[in-house]
C-alpha cells in the first residue's frame, strides 16, 4: 500500500501548469500529446518519491518546487534570448550570472513571477495532515506502468526529430534534459569513421572553382580580424533620416570584399564560439560552450599555422579572462599571448568591458610596437553587447533616432550598432597613423545576432527597416564579413558563407598551406557554391544555400523552404531533405572530430 499526501497531490498539479505554462511562452501553443508525456513525466517522478519516508518526501516536494520553478522561468528567458532550450550543462555556467545580471534583468518580466505565486501557500501546508490517497500495489504498479509507456512512446517518436524545439514538444522540458543526455553518452547514435582531411573534403557540401583566386596575394602581411558583438548585416549600408547608422563601415565596404550573405554559426559559447569557429572552421558543438569542450585540448588552428609561418599572435579582449573560460580556449587555439582586462583596466566602462574607443587605442598602442614582427591580432569588441545601456557620455556618437523609436528594443540596439561604427572608425585612423593599415589584412564580422523583437513595436519597427516580415534566419543570424586585403581592389561577392568559411579564406589570401588540415569551412572567395549549417540559435538541420533557406519539421522527412529571392514560404522538396542530410552528416562529423582532438 502506497501513500499520496494532499501536499504531494498538489505540489503535482502546481508543477504540472507551470511546466504548461511554461510550454505555453516557448512554443506558443499546448499541443496535446506532448503535453501528456510531460505530466506523465512528473507524475512518475511523484510516484518514485510517494515511496519516501513522509516527511523526507515533504521536504523534496518544496525543494523541487522552489528549484523546478526557477529551472522554468530560465527555460523561458534562455529562449526569449537565444530561440533555443536550456539544457542541464548550462549549470556549468551558473558562475556567469553575476557578469550578465544586467541581461537577465533586461529578460524578466513580471508575469514570471506566477511561476511562484503558489509557493507561500504549499509552504504553510505542509504542516497540515490533510488528506493522503491511498494506492494499491496493483494500481501504483499500473501507475507506473501506463506513464512509462507513455513516455517512452514521447521518447520514440522524438528519435525522428532533428530540432531541439520540436523534441521538447514532443515530451517536454524535463523528459528533455534525460533526451539530451542520453544523446550526449551516445544512447541514440552510433560512431562513424575516422575524421581524415580526404573524408572531410569528399563529404563538404561546397564545391571549388576550378581557377582559384587570390592565392598568396596578401603573403607576408599582417592580419588583423575584428570581432564585432551583436553587429548584423541589416543596418549596413541603411540610412534613418538620411543619416547613416554605420558609416565608417560602409566605406571599408567600398574598398574590400563584402559578403552580404554570410551567417552566424555559434552555439551555447555565443560569442566566445564565434572566437572558436574563426580560428578552427570547426563547428561549434551547440549544446556545450567550446571553450569548455576544447580546455586541455590541442586544437589545430589559425594562430597555430601563422606561427610557423613566423607570425606573433594575440587575442585582445577587454572582460576578465575566466570569463566563458577563455583562457583555457586561448591556450587551446595557440595564441602566442592574450590580453584581458588586466591590462586594459576599467576605464570608460561599457558593458563588460572598457569602451571599444579604449580597447582599440590600447590595442593599437601594442601592435605599433612590433617593429617589423609580422603579427595576427584578433579584436573582440565589446560594447554592443545586450541590453545596449550607454552612457551619456556616449550619446553624441550615436545617430540620432525619430522618436518612434524611443524606449523600444531595436532603438536601443540601433544607437549600440552606431556607436560600435564609430568606435570602429576611430580604429581605421589609428592604424592609418601608425602605418599598419596598408600593410594587414583587416577582417571584420558579427559574431552572432543581437537585435530582440519581443513585443508588436520592436517588430513592426524591425520590419520597417528591414522592408519584409523579419526571418529568423535571413535576418535574424545575417551578420557582416568584410575583408579588406592590401592592394586588391574588392568588390561584393555573393557566396554564401559563415564563421566556419573564414579561416580557409584567409588561408587562401595568405598563402597558407592547409590542405592537410581538417577544415570544415570553405574559401569564400574561390568556390561554386556552399552550404551553411546552423544550430542553436536555430533548430539543429537549419541550413542555407544560394537559392533558400531550410527550417527542419516535425520528422527527418520534413521541413520548410523560404527562397531568398523573394521570401516565399513552401514544403521541403526531396532536393532540400537530400541535402538536409548531407549537412548533417556533415556537422556530425565535426562533432565526432572535435571529440577526437587531444
């Protein structure tokens, strides 16, 4: 005979709607069979515990209240943000809270707080005996039985499913986390072969052209690659007002190689991922920040190669280094040196960081005293990042916005993508005065998306902008590449391409020999045509081509087409599926090789 408390009956409903509810802000809708084997779910989990001691099990129904509570209204900030789900090893980057306070603040809003409005009332009961449901052997044994086959048939028909999103409708947010470890000890998938550069290169889905350009046209110059935080590509070459938003990189688009459709790649490290997949053209794993994935690792990488080329390398970046654990990264990549907030101090703070104006004087003030040493410097800036906060100080060197724009999400992200421009062309006239502008290579991307449309003003004024209804890929995680190379002229080229393309493509303008190097990515200035992969921000089995972007379905036959040319929306074609799953066998293979690496 087993005991269910009043206390237990209750604490199970409460937790059965706020996992509801909480389905309700991600997805948007209570599909009904996902719905079940998420109370099924619980309602195992209740029965496991009814076999506990009274008062042990009374304690763990408020402690997994209180926790289970705030694991949820996470689940639902983590996606408002990043458009993907929580997963338990984000714990291991609880530590970080207190540096991104001010974007979890920006996130919150009040309603969450029902999420607890049930806590002060079960806390006072569980003292009160109540009433306690008897149950049978038989009928607990059932019990457990039916919500075992239940889940199960969630978990079955989740292993057809390719996209993050779908699978926790599927079986919901805690059945996930179980999903998502079991994928991660292989459960659900068996090991490939080998990862060799022949392998690599017979399964990319690019192909070459047959006259490669460029080769070895920048030999011997410096590189120096600019990272800029939340930057994307729709505010480029856009005027509000007639005023432009970026001007100086609107004029280093005249005079370089502009790629208009070249996409964010990063997972769970954000921004330190787009540091990874510059240097690597490795992907990022999705699910686990790379520089936890690579710490200890050895990774075969740009800093590397330049060096035995005779290059110095360094990381610029204006945070403390244990910040997303940068410093076993650097160590990883082998960078020569690093610099970090001990050495450009807390001056004019913005952000998590000093402001770029003093992270490019600073930087600039160390690689004018080379003397000659040929030197790869790459530069993260900083104060574009989420929740765009500036101070008055800064005012002036943003644009100036019509006043629909005031106290919305997008005006606030327009005046940080202005002042980064302006930061940004301070950094052009001082590598111009100390003569390192004609004699480097000068790349320059976003490094993931960064403007939130989360109520109807945001949107209806992103669309304005942008012309069309903003897509959560075309737009969304469209971010700019420009590459400015000593005596080539430029121009626009419209490959498609992402983070993963640009150190091949550097290669190539270098001439560095990387043909027996695992690349994934490809040279963007030398191939037919290319296929971007993209996971995260996006459902794993997102891709882009030429032609379209694909958006994954419900099953591994299914999706969804949106031409680039026009936007229009249609079903996946047996074409988009082939080549869904190539990319996934593609990605794949650079998760197997990224695991491999010691």
């Amino acid at each position: 005979m087993r005991r269910l408390s009043s206390l237990a009956i209750l604490t199970l409903i409460s937790f059965c709607l706020k996992s509801l509810y909480t389905r309700y802000e991600i997805i948007g809708s209570l599909e009904f069979g996902g719905a079940v084997v998420e109370v099924s779910f619980l309602f195992l989990l209740f029965l496991f515990l009814s076999l506990l001691k009274e008062k042990i099990a009374h304690f763990i129904y408020i402690l997994l209240n209180i926790t289970g509570s705030l694991l949820l209204i996470g689940a639902i900030m983590y996606f408002d943000y990043y458009n993907s789900i929580v997963t338990y090893k984000s714990l291991a980057q609880a530590g970080q809270i207190g540096d991104i306070r001010t974007s979890i603040f920006a996130l919150f809003k009040l309603r969450y707080l029902l999420l607890f409005a049930d806590l002060p009332f079960l806390f006072l009961y569980r003292k009160r005996k109540g009433l306690s449901f008897k149950i049978r052997r038989k009928t607990y044994l059932f019990l457990m039985a039916a919500n075992i086959l239940v889940i199960a048939w969630g978990f079955y028909k989740s292993t057809n499913i390719i996209s993050e999103i779908s699978q926790y409708e599927t079986v919901g947010f805690f059945a996930y986390q179980f999903l998502e470890a079991s994928a991660e000890k292989g459960l659900l998938g068996e090991d490939g072969e080998e990862v060799t550069p022949q392998l690599v290169n017979k399964i990319k889905p690019s192909s070459p052209k047959e006259d490669p350009q460029l080769n070895g046209i920048a030999r011997n110059k410096n590189l120096i690659i600019i990272q800029l935080e939340s930057v994307q590509s729709f505010l480029l070459n856009k005027q509000i007002n007639n005023i432009e938003v970026t001007p100086n990189l609107n004029k280093l688009i005249n005079e370089a190689f502009y790629f208009p459709h070249f996409y964010t790649q990063v997972g769970k490290g954000n921004t330190s991922d787009a540091e990874f997949l510059v240097n690597t053209s490795i992907y990022a794993l999705g699910n686990e920040p790379m520089s936890t994935a690579t710490a200890g690792k050895t990774l075969p990488s740009l800093p590397r190669h330049l060096r035995q080329a005779g290059y110095y390398s360094a990381t610029f970046h204006a945070n403390e280094i244990s910040f997303w654990s940068r410093k076993e990264m650097y160590d990883a990549l082998g960078f020569d040196e690093y610099f970090d907030q001990d050495y450009f101090g807390k001056e004019d703070f913005i952000a998590y960081g000093v402001s770029d104006e003093i992270l490019y004087k600073k930087t600039i003030e160390k690689l004018a005293g080379f003397n000659g040493q040929k030197f790869y410097a790459h530069i993260i800036a900083l104060s574009s990042h989420y929740p765009y906060d500036f101070p008055e100080t800064k005012i002036a060197h943003t644009i100036t916005l019509p006043d629909s724009f005031n106290g919305s999400i997008v005006g606030s992200y327009i005046k940080s993508v202005s002042y980064a421009d302006f930061a940004f062309g301070l950094l052009l006239e001082e590598l111009k005065a100390a003569g390192l502008y004609d004699d480097s290579v000068i790349v320059v991307y976003g490094d993931h998306q960064g403007v939130q449309t989360q109520n109807e003003k945001d949107t209806a004024l992103v669309n304005d902008l942008v012309g069309h209804d903003y897509h959560s890929v075309l737009d969304h995680l469209n971010v700019p590449l420009i590459i400015k190379v000593p005596s080539a002229t430029g121009g626009t080229i419209d490959t498609i391409g992402g983070l993963v393309d640009v150190y091949p493509t550097i290669a190539n303008l270098l001439g560095l020999d990387i043909r027996d190097e695992i690349v994934f990515g490809t040279d963007l200035l030398n191939s037919k045509k290319n296929t971007v992969g993209i996971r995260f921000y996006a459902p794993t089995g997102t891709f882009v081509t030429k032609e379209y972007t694909f958006s994954p379905g419900k099953t591994r036959d299914s999706g969804k087409i949106t031409l680039i040319e026009n936007r229009n929306e249609s079903p996946a074609t047996p074409d988009s599926i082939k080549e869904l799953n190539k990319i996934l066998e593609f990605m794949k293979s650079s998760d197997a090789y990224i695991r491999s690496i010691e």
